[in-house]
C-alpha cells in the first residue's frame, strides 16, 4: 500500500473523530445555554457514550497500525501531512495508557461536575462543587501516573496544552512577567493618578449591548452566516467545524463592557476557528495545536485591539448612541476608564496589567493540587491567600472567588498558563504586524479591520494545528517566544495613561 493510499486511510479514521468530536461539541454549548435543569443525567450518558466511541476510534490497532506505517515514512510527506500524522500518533500514544473503563467514568463526571459547579456558582457556596472538583483532581493525578512524568507532575498536563513546556520553563517566563508588571505597577500607585470608570457602572438592558456586540463582531470579521452568539454563565467558544463556530457572553453584569470585551475575546477565538482551512476539517489540524495560540488571538482583539484609543475613535459614537449614559463622556476619559489599573477579584474583568497575576495564583494553585502538596479541603483559603498576597484583596464570597472560572469542573488543569502565554505571543505578534503594517492603527481608526484579520489568517489562523507554537512564532517573528514585547507594550500603554 502506498503512502497516500495510506493517508487515506488515515483521514477517513481521523473524519469519524472528527464528526464525533462535533457532535459532543454541540451537546457541550446545548448544556451551558439551552439544556433544562433536569437533563443532566441523561445528557451525561450521551456523552459518556459518545466519547466512549471516540476512545474507541482513537486507541484501535487500525490508528495504531497505519500511524507507525506513516511514521516510517514520514520523509516522503509534507509538513502538513507529517503534522496529521503526528497529531494523530500522540493522541493514539496518549489515550491508549488509559484504561477505556476510567476514561469513561472521567467523561461523565465531568459533565455532571459542569452542572454542579453552575449550582455552586449561583449559590456562592463552594461546598456544593468541593467534591465534584475532588473528584475531578483524583481523576488526573491518576491519568499522570498512567501518562508518565520526569520531573513534576504537573509537566504532563502542560504538555497536553503545549507540547514541551514543563513547569521549569513556564516558571522563568512568568517570573520575569511578574517582576515586570509589579514593577510597574509600583510605578503607578507612586503616581497617584486616579482614573474614573463611575459611568460604566449600573444597569445597563441587554438589548442594546447585544445589538452593539453583534456589530462590533461583524465589523472585526465574525462571520454570522457561520456562527452565532448566545449567553452563558462563563463565556465560552465551541466549533463543530469552521462553518459553525459558536460564541457566548454574559450580559448581566454591573460594568457595561463586561459582555462587550467578552464578545470581542470570544469572537477572536471563532475568527480563528472559522478561518481554518476547509481541507483541514475532521483532519485534527482544525484548531492551534497549542491553546496558547488561540488564546493569543482571542486577547489580540480583546485588548491590543479592543482596548487600543484607535478603536474607541471610531466605536464610541456608536456606543453612545445605544448607551445614552455616555454622551457626555469624552474619547480620553473612556479610553482610561477601559484600561484603569485596579485590583480586581474576578479575572475576565482584570486589566492587562494585572490579569497575569490572577493566571499565576491559578497555575501555583494547581501545580500543588496535582502534587499533591495542596489538599481539597485547604483549596479555598489557598485561593483567598494568593489574592490577599498578590492583588491585595479577598473574595467575600465563594462566586466571586474559587468558584469564578468553570475550567476545573472538567478537569482542565495546565489549560490556564495558555492565557497569559497568549498575551506573551499576541504581543510579539503584534511588534511584526506593526512593522509589517505600518497603517494598522490608522486603519482600525477608521473602522477598516479587514487588513489586521488577513494578516493573522495569513500568518496565524490558516496553519491551524500544522505547527508548534514554538515554531510558529519562530516562523512569524523569526524569534523564540519573548516576554520582553509583552512588558514593552503595557509599559509604553500605562506609562502614557498614569505617568505623564
């Protein structure tokens, strides 16, 4: 059998993951926006079956058989092919360690864990998550034994979001973020500039925050004939294919651009996710290899674009006339009310200054968790302590701490990291684009957003899973990833708005 007779065997396998992985996609954004309350159970068999299936697909001797053939000549094919077929190798390698039993018991206390997190959320009562998210730990320490580890054990859940980064690495890179950013932010308190942001706060009716999100996503190059925005509890993206990607925000919320940067930040995920190259669908190279990735482009749009004066230049009257509360508020005083620096306890709400912060509580949190070194019932007061230490503020109740972020309700742990190593490759990103584009503010002055979306569709978005992140952002910038364009950036930013 020939190699491409071979790779097609090949796609055909990774097709019906493909289609399956959709499929339990769609129930996913079903759960979080339209489910009824008493479906749960039934749901969470559905999709324990499912997934069942697709462990099945991923772990069968055909996989196994034709990925090692492929392997061996792996010379012979392209980078786009070579990147199939080791994409596909890793999971087989990967999930066949697991015992198929405990696969499936994971899936489905993950998907009753969702339910119970959303309960415990609107009840601020952690207690009603706490053995949910007990569960969800053991589960994978667990995995980790069976996946293999060198040095620590959390290493093999980073790798599973970006392959190669460990805990050693990750620590050097956000030390020398947060030196930066409390640098910084010392700066700032010595300079005693009060910003103002009173006018954002109130009730504000969804209406017509929904009609001025829909259409800022529009202009950025959301394509609504290929997606949809709807309301969740904690704002999400899903794709079941780059001709039906999905956004959610949340309109009740006491700030006015809450669900605003929300959208943008989500609606940079589904710009992504519908970029991807029709050939590249049900292949496993339809999304970044690395949530990192993504996530540089959904905080590229919500904060070096969103939050740029060149955006409200031409967003603002269009703002005040939803919003008959701003009318009086002039472009400067709106540009530094979007961008005060302040300690916040909730982390879609934090500035970019101090958003890391709120991402590196979460990472040292886990990191002891998965070792071991942190038990559930002490979990809370850790959470409590790390914002008392580094933001200076404490939770006054269990919603707006520990319970804020849904992504350890199915287990996600190393996924947070992606967040701020987002905003490390969205900036050096944005250091090429600007030489490459040298208009590119002008433009976004203008409302013209059509070159900044070719440009990451060009550089980024149309490689989907083919490369590293590494590589890319080699193959982009000609560098490895450097912090020093992210602490460039907020410096020259906050610099401008508090010490001039």
């Amino acid at each position: 059998m020939s190699v491409e007779e071979k790779l097609k065997l090949l796609k055909e396998e990774l097709e019906k993951i493909g289609k399956l992985n959709s499929s339990l996609a769609l129930i996913s954004w079903d759960m979080q926006t339209k489910m009824p309350k008493k479906a749960i159970e039934q749901r969470s068999a559905i999709i324990e079956y499912l997934a069942g299936e697709m462990f099945l697909l991923k772990t069968s001797d055909k996989m196994g058989a034709i990925t090692e053939e492929l392997l061996n000549n792996k010379d012979s094919m392209d980078d786009v092919q070579r990147a199939m077929v080791k994409l596909a190798r890793k999971e087989y390698d990967e999930t066949k360690k697991i015992p198929e039993q405990r696969y499936r018991e994971f899936i489905m206390a993950a998907a009753i864990s969702g339910n119970a997190w959303h309960e415990a959320k609107v009840n601020k009562d952690f207690e009603i998550f706490k053995p949910h998210l007990k569960k969800m730990i053991d589960f994978k320490r667990e995995f980790v034994e069976y996946l293999g580890y060198d040095n620590n054990k959390y290493d093999t859940l980073l790798n599973q979001f970006e392959e190669g980064l460990t805990v050693e690495k990750l620590d050097k890179i956000f030390e020398e973020m947060k030196i930066g950013i409390l640098e910084l932010l010392e700066k700032i308190k010595k300079g005693n500039k009060k910003v103002d942001k009173d006018f954002l706060l109130g009730y504000f009716d969804k209406e017509p925050q929904e009609r001025f999100s829909n259409f800022v996503l529009k202009k950025l190059g959301y394509d609504f004939e290929a997606g949809r925005i709807d309301e969740s509890e904690h704002p999400f993206t899903t794709s079941f294919g780059n001709k039906d990607v999905r956004v959610t925000t949340n309109y009740n919320n006491p700030e006015l651009t809450y669900a605003l940067f929300s959208a943008i930040h989500e609606g940079g995920h589904g710009i992504y996710e519908q970029d991807i190259p029709d050939e590249f669908v049900w292949t496993g190279l339809d999304s970044s290899l690395a949530m990192s990735i993504h996530e540089s482009q959904s905080r590229f749009y919500e904060n070096l674009i969103g939050r740029s004066k060149e955006f409200w230049e031409y967003f603002l009257d269009y703002a005040k006339y939803e919003f008959k509360e701003l009318k009086d508020v002039s472009l400067e005083e709106f540009y530094e009310a979007i961008n005060v620096v302040e300690p916040t306890l909730i982390r879609t709400e934090a500035d970019e200054l101090t958003y890391n912060l709120h991402i590196i509580i979460r990472y040292e949190i886990e990191k002891d968790l998965i070792n071991g070194v942190l038990d559930i019932d002490d979990v809370r007061d850790a959470w409590n302590n790390k914002y008392k230490e580094y933001l200076g503020i404490c939770p006054s109740n269990d919603s707006e701490g520990i319970l804020q972020d849904i992504h350890w309700s199915d287990g996600s742990f190393g996924y947070f990291p992606s967040y701020s190593l987002g905003n490390l490759y969205g900036a050096q990103m944005l250091n090429k684009m600007k030489k490459d584009y040298k208009d590119m503010y002008l433009d976004i002055k203008n409302g013209e957003f059509s070159k900044v979306h070719n440009w990451l569709n060009g550089n980024v978005h149309k490689y989907g899973a083919v490369y590293s992140p590494s590589e890319l952002i080699k193959k982009i910038t000609g560098e490895e990833l450097n912090p020093k364009y992210f602490l460039d950036y907020i410096n020259e930013k906050y610099k401008k708005i508090y010490l001039q």
